[in-house]
C-alpha cells in the first residue's frame, strides 16, 4: 500500500521514459538539456538494460557494402542515404556526450570478408561510393584482399577483402556505465526493475501502470509525456506497431596466442561480425540460419548458430589458431518491413523511439535527441 507522502510527492513527472537503454537515456539527457527542471524518470524493467544496447559488439557502424546494396533491395535510394546521414550524425553525437576516451573509441575502419557468393558485390563498389559520396565526404570502400593472408584467414573462402573507411568500434559497458553517470547528473530519476504492465492516456497526460509484488497493488506513475523506448519489447504495450525481434547470438573466445588481426569485421550482408577484443575474438550473427526462430524476445541460445558461429570461427576466421570459447550470451534487436527506424509522435502524449534495426550504437543519440525535441 502507498502512503499519502509517495502519492503526494514520488509519482509525477513531466517526462517518463520506458526503457534504459541507448536510446532511452540518450533521450532523457536531451531532455535535461533542453529543459534543465524538467522531472524525468527512466523505468527498466530489469536490473540491467535488458535489450540489445549492453549486448552488442561495441561496432560504431555505417553499414558494410553487401549489407547497404541489401538496404537499396528494399529501400529507395533517398532513404539509404538518410539513414546513412542519421547513422553519422548519431556517432559524431555520441563521441560528443561521451567523449572517445571514455567508451575507448577508435576510429580506423572495418573490413569485409568476400566469399564466392557475394564477389557480383565488387562490381558495384564504385557505383556504391558514388552514391554515398555526398553523405561521407569520401570513398566509404576501398579494395584491401592484399591483407587477406597477413590476416590469417581461410583464402578458401576469403575470395576479396573490402576495407570500409569510416567504420569505428567502442567498449559497450563503458559507453553505458557513462551514459547513465550523466543522465544521473542531470537529475534523472532511473528505477530498474520496473515492469509495466499497460499505459493509460488521458487528456492532460499519460498513466504508466506498474505491479508491485511487495505491496500487492499497482503503483500508478504519472506524466505530461510519455517516450517509449524499449525497441523490440515495445510490440506487448503497442502491439499494432510493425516491429518483429531479431535475436542476435554471440560468443567470446579465451584469449588466442599470437592473433593476428585488429579491428572490426563483417561478412555476407552484415548477418555476421567480429572483432578483436583484449587478444580474444568476439564473434556474432547468424540470424539468418534461422529466422523465424530468431524472431524471438526469449533470451535463450539457438544451439544450431552457436555451433555454426565455432565451425566458422575454425574454419574461415582462425584456420591456424586453436581457440577456447569463454562466454556466451544473446541479445534482442527490433527489426520491420524496412531498415527505417520508428521516431514520431504516437498520439496526444505518447512519442516512439523504437525498431532500431540492429543500429542502436551508431543512431542512438540523434533518436533521442529528436524525441526530446518532440516532447520538450
């Protein structure tokens, strides 16, 4: 039961943001910023933010070159570039909020990798480079499969190797671990564990209902607007939104003697990505292999992709090298009928910073920021 003291004083806010991640803290420190004596409040349903942004690769990505020609399959032209732009935009946000020595930002590009099936891909490099040209100010692709050996990897399948010149990477947990010291400096409220169970609009603001075991009742929180933000668990509060999960399976070898590679690196439309991470190789994807079972809010592993990441990783990316795996985990993205993400208005008082489409790192910051705008 509530007293009169937490009814009185504890329940109202200008601003309520649901979920703690990229995107929801992003928007309440913009928020604060405009708009310094605004009351916000952050709910997470979890302890931790339980999505995609404290289980990605740490990639600050603009898309490798299979994966933007699959983007222009399904996409005009126009809104490629636009989500390229929002892509740059969000990245040069991120490094200002954050700086780069915080999030150990690094900016040196990514790599490739081009096997048989995607070699027609080469054929449109220069036409791709043209296209993006005006948003990037340069070349986006460059030809590097004279590395391909000093990289170890398997030239059997390796057939070229495309070096993307403005691709960079960034340590996950610290970018986060910032990101929620500055929104708390700010003054904002951030309560975990906090799952709700429906929304109420009224005329003058929203109601965000959420049970409490202990006290048997629900507690009532209120606010004049409301941003929703938990990507791809927004489908069982909104459920009329276009929004399908994709669950992204990951796995972390034990350090490898004698490594030979840094960097970030892709393969076949983005489906896959690894990186070098203190000696060690962080390797995920392979939603692919199984869509429909990916398409999932469970955090469960897919034994089938998980095998299939080992085979490659022995195989393709570490032929020469024995490897041990040291950990595993999944995390859950939001995808639709197109890579576009959804930021708008809702209704009356309700704003969507949602389907981030696997990009949540590198757009983050600018969906915030527009979403503040909206609200504040």
């Amino acid at each position: 039961m509530l007293s009169y003291w937490e009814k009185q004083s504890l329940l109202e806010y200008d601003h309520i943001i649901l979920g703690s991640g990229i995107v929801g803290l992003s928007t309440a420190i913009s928020i604060k910023e405009k708009s310094p004596g605004a009351r916000v409040l952050v709910l997470e349903r979890e302890i931790l933010p339980t999505g995609a942004s404290t289980k990605n690769a740490g990639f600050a990505c603009i898309g490798s070159l299979t994966e933007i020609l699959s983007d222009l399959k399904t996409m005009p032209a126009a809104e490629v570039l636009a989500l390229l732009a929002l892509r740059q935009k969000g990245l040069r946000m991120l490094r200002q909020r954050i700086g780069d020595h915080n999030m150990e930002y690094q900016e040196k590009g990514s790599y490739e990798l081009i096997g048989t099936a995607q070699l027609p891909a080469l054929e449109q490099l220069d036409l791709v480079n043209e296209l993006l040209y005006p948003v990037l100010g340069g070349k986006a692709y460059t030809m590097a499969s004279e590395k391909i050996a000093a990289f170890g990897f398997n030239t059997a399948y390796t057939q070229a190797l495309v070096q993307n010149n403005y691709e960079g990477e960034l340590h996950t947990g610290k970018m986060m671990r910032t990101l929620i010291d500055i929104a708390i400096d700010k003054g904002v409220e951030i309560k975990t564990g906090c799952t709700v169970s429906h929304i109420e609009e009224l005329q003058t603001g929203v109601n965000v209902v959420v049970p409490v075991g202990m006290l048997q009742e629900e507690v009532v929180f209120t606010c004049h607007h409301l941003a929703v933000c938990t990507n791809a668990f927004t489908q069982k509060l909104l459920p009329e939104l276009d929004i399908a999960p994709g669950r992204g399976q990951v796995l972390l070898t034990e350090p490898v003697r004698g490594l030979p590679f840094t960097g970030v690196f892709h393969m076949d439309e983005g489906y896959y990505y690894f990186r070098e991470l203190e000696g060690r190789v962080l390797f995920g994807g392979g939603r692919n292999l199984d869509f429909s079972g990916e398409t999932t809010t469970t955090f469960e592993f897919n034994y089938l992709i998980q095998q299939e990441l080992e085979e490659k990783l022995r195989t393709i990316i570490l032929p020469h090298h024995p490897f041990k795996i040291a950990d595993r985990w999944v995390g859950i993205m939001a995808f639709g009928a197109t890579r576009e993400p959804i930021i708008r208005q809702h209704s009356r008082n309700i704003y969507l910073g949602v389907r981030m489409g696997g990009m949540g790192v590198a757009i983050g910051t600018a969906v915030g920021a527009q979403l503040a705008g909206m609200m504040a």
